[in-house]
C-alpha cells in the first residue's frame, strides 16, 4: 500500500520536475533571445541588458533553471513586460475561476454522462439507447467554441434568460459550464455505456445472476463497480480537455480565468504570463492525475499494494 | 432487490445536485438601488489623472478627479475646481480663482498649494507622464493665496482652457500622490471627483462610490457606479437588453441601430471629434512619395465604407480636421473614388504594377477595425497595391506605434483614428503633425515634418487672437489635406445605448462620457 | 442485435460519406464554388440566405458564406493532413524505437509522453504560437506535437507485443538488420491500430485548429478558415445569425464524419474493443 503511494507520488514528481523543463526551457527554444521576449519585441538593447541583468540570462542554463524554479516555488511568477507589473496577483486571482470552470464541467459530466450511459445501457439497443448514443457521437464533435456560441444564441440573446457574459453568480456559471462538459459528458455517456454493455456479459455477473439476484441488482451493483475504475482513468484523462475548453470558454463569455489572461498574454507576447499559466495548469492536471490512481485503490478491490 | 439498486443512482444524483447548488447568490437579480453598471470595452492601463490617456482612463479620471475646468455639451468651458477665471492683458497670465472648501477622498483640501503640486508631479522628468507636452508653455505657477491661482507663459497661448480642461490636467490629491510610488497610484488613486475608488479586479469590474462631499453630489442620485470591461460588442448590446447593463459607452453601430427599437434604450448619436483613416510611414518608400498617399485617397471607396460598417454614425472626411473642432473647415480639393485616376497616380510615381505592404490592424480600439481595413484591402487590391493585414492586440500595438522614433520605427501602415479631446486644432494638430513631437516625445508616429506646417501650428499656440489663429489653421489644414499625410476616411460619432431611466448622461464633442451628473428615474 | 447491426454499419456508412464528401468539396473547391471566397460586394453586406443570390447568406463584407465555407474545408483539412502528418513522422520512428531497443531509450521517451499528454492540447497549442508567433506552420506543430507521444505510445504498445513473436525473434536470430525487422516485420502489423488513430487525430486536428483560430492564434484574414469566420462572425450575432450556425455546422459535420468513420475502422480492426475511446 505504501509502496503503491510512493511509487505514484514519485512519477508524479518526476513528470513535475519534468514539466518545468519543459515549461523553462521553451522560452529559450524560441528562436531569438529570451530577453526580447520577456521585454517584448520593441525594447531597445540598453533595454536588453538590463532585463538579461535582471533576469540572470547570462547565467549559465541549469543556473537559471535553478534559480526560476526556486521563484517559482516562492509563488513568485516574474513581471509582466507589458506594464511592469507582478503577474502572480493576476494569476492567483484568475486560476479559482478557471478552476470552477473546470471542475463545474467535470462535475456537470459525470453527473449526467455516468447515470445516462448506465439507462442506455439498460435500454441496449432500444430506441432510446440509439438516440442516446446518436446524440453522444455529435456532442463530441460539437467545437466548444461553437456550442458556447449557439448557447448565447438561444438562452441570452432568443430567450433572454441567463446572463452571456461575466462570472461571480449562479446564473453566469450556467452556460460555460455547460459548453465546457458537453464533449466530456458525452464520451462519459459512451463511455459507460459500453463499460456496461460488456461486463454484462461477463462471468462474474452472469455467476451472480445464476445465484439469484435480480437483474437490476446485479447490474449495478458487480457491473457499475467494476465499470468505475477504467472511468475514473478517462475523467483524469478528460479533464485536461476540460482545462482546454475552459481557455476558450473564458473568451467567449468575457470570463477573467486564466485562459482569457493567456490569450492575451500571447497576443501582447507577454511570456511570463503564458509561462506561469501553463505550469499552473499542468500542475493541477497532474495532481488529479494523481488522485485518480489513488481513487483506484478505493474503486478497483483488485488494485492492492502492487 | 430494486429497492437496493435505485439508492446508488439517486445519491449519485443528490450529490451533483448538491455540488451543482452549491455556489455564491443565485437566482434573480439583486436589487440595484441607485448602482449604475456600465459597459466599457477595455480595462484603463492606469487610474493616475496624470497618466498617458486612453479612452477607457479618460472615462474613469471624469468620476475620480475633477479639472480646473471641464466642457459641456457644446464643447463650451465650464467651471470645474475653478469657479472664476481671468487673463492678463498681454495674454501671458491665467488666474484661477478655486472653489472654497472642496476636499480630496482622503481629506486633503484642493488648494492652491495642491494644484501647484499637481503640475510639479506632471512635470517632474522622472515621472512617465508622455502627455506633459501640452502642457509645455506653462513656464511657472504661482500659489498666489490658498484659493488663487497663476499659470504663466512664456508665450500668448490660445488654447490654456481647453487644454487645462484635458482630462490629463485632472487633480490628484497630492498627499496620496507622495506617499505612494507612481506606479500604484494608477492603481489606487485618490482623487476629489465625484466619485471615489473602491475596489479594481482587473478584467473585472471597477467600483467607484458616491464622495458626498462633491458639490454636485445633491444634483444626482447615483451612489455607485461599476464600471465592467466586456470587449465584445454583441455581448455588451445582449448586457443592455437583459438589464445587466445600465449604458454602454461605445457599440457596433449596427447594434446601436436594432437597439433602437427596443422602448428602454436610448441610442446617442452625437458629434464626437474622432477622425479615422490610414496612416502610413511617411519616411519609408513607397509612402514618402505624396502621389502614392493621393492614389490611395482615390482608391478608397469611402462612401461605401461609411454606408457599410458605420451607416447613420460617420461621414466621409473632407479634412484633417473633424466637424467641431475649431476651427474645421471643408477642403475643396477632393480625393473622390475614382480608381483609374489612382492608377495613373501609381503610374507617375513609378508603381505601374502596384507594390506590396503591410497594413497594422488593431483588435479592439477602433469600430470595426478589422472589417474595414479587409474592405480597403480589397479596394487597393484593385489598384495594384496588396496589402497584408498583421491584425494585432492593441495592447502590442500601442507599444509598437509609440515607442519608436523615426529610425527605428517598423511601422509601415497601420489603420489608426485620433480623437481631439480639447476641441482646439491646437491638440488635433500640434500633437499629431509637428516635427518637435516625433515619436517617442508623442504622437508624431509617421514622422512627417513641414517647416511650414509647423511654423502654422506654432503661430496657432502662440496667440489668443482668435481670427489669427483661425488663419493659420486653415492654412495648415489645406497643406495636410493636400498632401494627405493621412489617407483620410471619415469622421465618427458617439454610438453610445442606455437605459432610458438614466439621464444627464453627459456625451462631448471631445470624446468623453461622464455620468457625474447622471441619475436614475424611479 | 438486428437493431445494432443495422445502426453500426449506418453509422459507419454515414461517417464513411461525409469524409469522402469533405475530401471532394476540398479538391473540387473551385468548381463547386458559387464565387471567390475573398471577392466582395459592400453593397450585399449580412443578407440573410437566399436573398441576393447568396444561398447562405453573405458576411459583413458581403462575401458569400457558402463559398468561404467550401474553400475552408481546403484549410481545415490541409491543417488536418499536415499536424497528423507532423505528429507521424515524429512519434512512429520513436515508439518504433523505444519498443524496439527498450531500456533507457524506452523509460524516457515514455516518461516524456507522460509530460506531454499530461497537458491539455490547446494549451500545448498556446505556449507554441507564444514563442513562434501566429503563422500557417508554427499552427500546424502547434497541433501536431500532442500527437507524437499518442503515436509513439501506440506504436511502441504494439512494437512490444510484435517483437516477441516467434517470427521476429526466428528472423532476428537468422541475422536480418534491425531496420529490416522493424519495417518488413513489426511496421505492417500497425497500419490497423494506427488507421485508427490517424482518423480520430484528424478529428482532433480541424478542432483544435478551429479553437486557435477562434482565439486570433491560428490564422490572418481573409483565409477562409471556420473557427475564424466564427469569431469574426460573433460581432454580428444578432443581426446575423447565419454567419454563427453554418461555419459551425461544418465544423461539426466534418468532425463528427471522421468519429463515425474511426468508431467504424476501429471494430473492424478490433472487434472486441474495450470502450478504449480517444
């Protein structure tokens, strides 16, 4: 069990570890000098010299890797060259709201998207079953962008119920929310769906029915549990797709997350701010990551101590 | 064996409902009071009263600060902190005489003493305020006692008033000023306007709160204001249309023409000293030639532009200077669509087959920017020139345009307006045009320079005789005009929506919206 | 299972058609164009469709939208070809090699495809146009680089399985080269598994393209690209609505035929699948 952990908490520190690698080492892969790019393409070279002072760019590298991940730890994410300011206030204060976004569609999708597969399941092959699954298939290949597009359309423009910009209540929370679950929720619907459909035919469920349980009790409570472990795999997976449509999302509906100071942290090609952003993120899809293997060892009793 | 199996399934769904309620105030709107929210388009790079000036200050510095004096509607000078003013006869001294017993936010009083404090902080070198240059002429100031006030000049000079009622001549309180470095000022700024700073989420929301002290505080029942920055036009019309917004400051005239229909908006379409057009590098080939800016003029079908993208809100230009600005005048040479006649022009200056170039677009500073820079694309595309549009922040932008002297300028074209905010072609010209204020002192960003012109703009600025100044702007506008420093496309109007609850909304010739005098109906 | 039977073959019928619909109006762009996808008409501004002339209605600069989005069926798929092709080239000789040699080689490459699949693909996208600015390329590596550890770990899955079977192990012990093993040996046994995830990766593609053009990241005007007609259409919601639903409808259409297409190719390939979804 221990052994487990440590083992886990272990890849997931070494994917850390690599992440701020990667994260450091893109802004100097970027062709031309790391000081134009955090000073912005129109600092002078007096100017140059005094950001590469600044920010020890004539260190040598593992130097300054060392020294920005040590920042970094601080909580202490750089200045923004456009406007000379700390950029970890602004982060901090839109990572929460990026966060809910986030967690809100994950939510949104597993409350709806489990308990569907599961009725579709049930129905297998049925008229409703088909219809499900039909609605399924498009609903993964709707573009958010889109769908928080036609929502807007529908719910604040045609029938002028819920707010189409902005963040801090209920009803602002409504629409994003639901552009950004709708693809995750429909691959969960798919997904335990066929989970479902295939254990039904296994042995154990097939033994169980064969002591005398009733259908309904033996499909959810053998089928359902031995479907969560292989789900709670593709929620983790799922979730840095949510992040994604999060970034998006925040564009479309004027919501300050994080995606939204991303955006324009490239268009003003602000790269302390795209930096920290992306290891922000990362961070957190990572540590879900993590929980989600931990989950294992609560969901899957076949998972112990390996 | 049902009974069993139904529990997993409701808990589950208990639990998302429990998540799914959980979460701040839902459910119908609070009840506003006497808030007003507005919708504005960026967020300010600064609160500072000193600081460089974009619109989206400009707005906030009117409820934060006041001036020494301020416009009305009809561009006339008002009486602001100033109750009375006079000028010595040889033009050289302005006395100002200061309302008795106003405060700052913090308790400062605005004395004598505190505007003096306020130039010296505008002029202090160390200090990044860029827009000090109009105020140059100003060679001393003299606290004569606690209420009066002296502004002497070195020179006659036309336009004091209106340039003291720019907003960036707004009174910070002094003390508040000192005790904090100069850049959290803008962020936390003291002011003695009618409304005071409460809170700035950046992205988010700016609340700013009634200073019952003001002297007009008895004249409006608003007690907050919150300022929104949404940047997107169709969002903000959806705000006005559902309540969430009180008035939007500028809007798509295509919205603000729908929106009109709606029985509770009000639509403003009022003059406003905003000139667009293109503006090319005049130092770099092929733009320093003056045929190739005039077959550009002729290409540009500007009617079509102003019928397409601004119908009922603009009209074409017909000189550098826009309609209200004193004092404009029609230009009788004409550059009209004429598409040959710009090939010929093309053809003389040596582009017989067109050239190439790149065009600067701004996402989010001008109305329909990129729409009409893709329409004007088009047009040149039928005279030979290709242009290719580098649509870009306008965050980016402004640092790019402004930074840069004529040397290192990488500015090619860019799409580009200016609004005059003092209402005197003092501001519209001087600022824009003279050579002394190349970029980076200011705003000279496609570097053209005319001794003439120039020798024009100065004898403007040095006089208050108003028929010689009108003399030599009209001069100075037939030299622009003719050599089409830029391509001139049109002149715009305010396209403001509201709620028709909110009244006194004040819209000026020179750009600015305030609300220090606005209330709501009940 | 008659009710299944029938739906599956639909389905994948259905998804087959779109495909080969998309590809066709992507060769033939010229031809089934009503007009020049950049020409416009001021005069013709935001008409509603079938007025004018203009089955779908014309943008705010009266360029015909039916023409903009057939020519963007080119981009998208050009974009498409080009980002899965670019995580192709990369991650199949990785994971070749990392299954094949094992070892170090193996740990670390995999652990680098841990990092990157770790992080969302938009993100990814993100952080490439910041550093190398907006342009048609840098668009492509920006979505083709999630692609290559998803490549490279198939690859290599499959790699592993292969290179213990007796045939390989017979002709390594024979003598033939290693590079003679991977590609007359080990690389014929992927086609299936990688057809598979070419499809549901082009599917990905022309989203995430649509995205970052959609955010201003992806590409300049006047290319007719969906995801940018969207956000360029967002102005004009009200007074056109039709500028917001058929670029997007394409999109989905397009995306959701290349689904069923892969659904279809994948339990041909493995029919005993195990919800394994992308």
């Amino acid at each position: 069990m221990l052994a487990f952990l440590m083992r886990r908490l272990g890849e997931a520190l070494l994917t850390i570890i690599g992440l701020t690698l990667v994260v450091f080492l893109s802004l100097h892969l970027a062709p031309g000098d790391p000081a134009a790019l955090i000073a912005g393409n129109q600092a002078t070279e007096a100017e140059l010299a005094i950001v590469r002072e600044r920010f020890g760019l004539n260190d040598p590298l593992p130097v300054q890797y060392a020294n920005w991940l040590a920042r970094v730890a601080r909580g202490d994410f750089g200045t923004s060259h456009f406007g000379e300011r700390p950029i970890g206030p602004d982060l901090m204060h839109a990572f929460p709201i990026s966060l809910s976004l986030a967690l809100g569609g994950l939510v949104v999708a597993v409350v709806i998207g489990i308990p569907v597969g599961v009725i579709a399941a049930a129905r297998r092959d049925g008229p409703l079953d088909l219809t499900v699954m039909g609605s399924a298939v498009a609903g993964m290949s709707m573009p958010v962008f889109w769908v928080a597009l036609l929502t807007i359309l529908l719910f604040s423009v045609r029938l002028g119920w819920l707010p189409s910009s902005g963040w801090g209540t209920f009803a602002h929370a409504i629409l994003p929310v639901f552009s950004v679950s709708l693809a995750s929720l429909a691959l969960l619907a798919r997904m335990t769906r066929s989970l479902m459909v295939e254990l039904l035919l296994e042995d154990f469920v097939r033994t169980a029915r064969a002591k005398g349980l009733a259908n309904r009790g033996v499909f959810y409570r053998h089928a359902l549990r031995n479907a969560l472990p292989p789900l709670a795999t593709v929620i983790g997976l799922r979730l840095g797709l949510l992040v994604g449509g999060a970034v998006i999302t925040e564009t479309v509906f004027a919501i300050p997350g994080i995606g939204r100071l991303m955006v324009q942290a490239v268009n003003l090609r602000d790269f302390p701010v795209v930096q920290g952003g992306v290891l922000l993120i990362a961070l957190v899809v990572i540590a879900v990551n993590f929980l989600v293997d931990l989950s294992y060892l609560v969901l899957d009793p076949r998972v112990r101590y390996t | 064996m049902r009974p069993r199996a139904r529990p997993a399934l409701l808990w589950l769904m208990v639990i998302g409902l429990l998540i799914l309620g959980w979460g701040p105030s839902t459910g119908a709107a609070p009840a506003r009071g006497t808030k007003i929210v507005v919708g504005i388009d960026t967020d300010p790079p600064s609160l500072d009263g000193h600081s460089n000036t974009a619109l989206s200050s400009d707005l906030l510095f009117a409820h934060l600060y006041d001036r020494l004096v301020g416009f009305d509607m009809q561009g006339r000078i008002v009486p602001e902190l100033a109750t009375q003013w006079s000028v010595s006869s040889n033009g050289l001294t302005w006395t100002f005489k200061l309302r008795q017993g106003h405060k700052f936010h913090d308790g400062t009083p605005v004395n004598a003493a505190a505007v003096k404090a306020n130039f010296d902080r505008l002029f202090d070198p160390r200090n990044p305020f860029s827009r000090r240059t109009l105020f140059e002429m100003i060679k001393r100031i003299d606290a004569i006692d606690d209420t009066t006030i002296a502004f002497t000049t070195d020179k006659p000079f036309g336009a004091m008033l209106n340039q003291l009622a720019n907003p960036s001549a707004s009174i910070v309180s002094p003390t508040a000023a000192a005790k904090q470095d100069v850049n959290t000022f803008g962020r936390y700024p003291v002011g003695s306007g009618p409304f005071f700073f409460r809170e700035w989420v950046r992205g988010t929301r700016i609340v700013l709160q009634k200073h019952r002290a003001h002297w007009l505080a008895e004249q409006t029942n608003v007690t907050e204001i919150e300022f929104r920055p949404i940047p997107d036009d169709a969002t903000r019309a959806i705000g006005l249309e559902t309540g969430e917004l009180d008035f939007v400051t500028t809007i798509a005239p295509q919205e603000a023409r729908r929106l009109g229909s709606n029985p509770n908006l009000v639509v403003y379409n009022l003059p406003r000293s905003r000139i667009q057009g293109l503006y090319p590098n005049v130092t770099k080939k092929p733009w320093s030639d003056v045929r190739v800016r005039q077959a550009m003029a002729h290409a540009i079908d500007k009617k079509a532009i102003v019928d397409t993208f601004l119908a009922g809100f603009a009209r074409v230009a017909d000189s550098p200077l826009p309609p209200g600005v004193f004092p404009y005048k029609p230009q009788t040479v004409r550059f009209d669509y004429d598409p040959e006649r710009a090939k010929r022009l093309l053809a003389e200056a040596g582009y017989p087959n067109g050239f190439s170039a790149t065009m600067w677009v701004p996402v989010g500073t001008y109305a329909a920017a990129q729409q009409i820079s893709e329409a004007v694309a088009e047009m040149l595309k039928k005279v030979g020139i290709t242009l290719k549009l580098e649509v870009m922040e306008s965050g980016q932008w402004l640092v790019l345009l402004r930074s840069k002297g004529p040397r290192e300028s990488t500015l090619d074209m860019t799409y580009y307006g200016w609004g005059t905010q003092t209402g005197d072609a003092d501001y519209a010209l001087r600022l824009v045009f003279h050579t002394d204020n190349f970029a980076p002192a200011c705003c000279n960003r496609n570097f053209y320079s005319n001794t003439e012109l120039d020798g024009l703009i100065d004898r403007g600025l040095s006089s208050t005789n108003p028929q010689e100044r009108r003399a030599a702007y009209e001069r100075a506008q037939e030299i622009l005009w003719r050599d089409q420093v830029w391509v001139w496309i049109f002149t715009v109007n305010h396209s403001a929506v509201g709620n028709k609850a909110l009244t006194a909304v004040r819209l000026l010739p020179t750009e600015l919206i305030h609300f220090r005098e606005a209330s709501v109906a009940r | 299972m008659r009710w299944k039977a029938l739906i599956r073959s639909h389905s994948g019928v259905l998804g087959a058609v779109i495909v080969v619909l998309f590809l066709a109006t992507a060769a033939l762009a010229p031809v089934v164009a009503p007009t020049d996808p950049t020409a416009q008409n001021l005069r013709a501004a935001l008409r509603p469709p079938g007025q004018d002339g203009y089955l779908l209605g014309s943008d705010e600069l009266g360029r015909d939208t039916l023409s903009r989005i057939i020519y963007g069926s080119r981009i998208s798929l050009a974009i498409g070809l080009a980002s899965v092709g670019f995580g192709l080239v990369l991650g199949v000789p990785l994971g070749l090699m990392a299954g094949y040699q094992g070892r170090a080689l193996d740990s670390v490459t995999m652990r680098a495809a841990d990092i990157v699949i770790a992080l969302p693909r938009l993100l990814i996208g993100i952080v490439i146009v910041a550093t190398w600015g907006i342009g048609f390329w840098t668009l492509v590596m920006a979505i083709g680089v999630p692609d290559i550890p998803v490549f490279a770990r198939l690859v290599r899955g499959s790699t592993l399985q292969v290179a213990q079977m007796e045939y390989v192990t017979a002709a390594r012990a024979l003598g033939s080269p290693d590079s003679r093993i991977m590609f007359r040996h080990i690389f014929p046994n992927l086609v299936g598994p990688l057809t598979v995830q070419v499809t549901f990766s082009m599917a990905a593609a022309i989203l995430t393209a649509g995205g970052l053009s959609f955010l201003g990241l992806g590409v300049r005007p006047p290319t007719p690209e969906w995801g940018y007609m969207l956000a360029q259409a967002r102005v004009y919601m009200r007074v056109a609505p039709h500028l917001i639903t058929y670029p997007g409808v394409a999109l989905a259409v397009v995306v959701l035929g290349i689904n069923l297409l892969g659904d279809a190719l994948r339990q041909a390939y493995d029919p005993r699948f195990r919800g394994k979804e992308a």
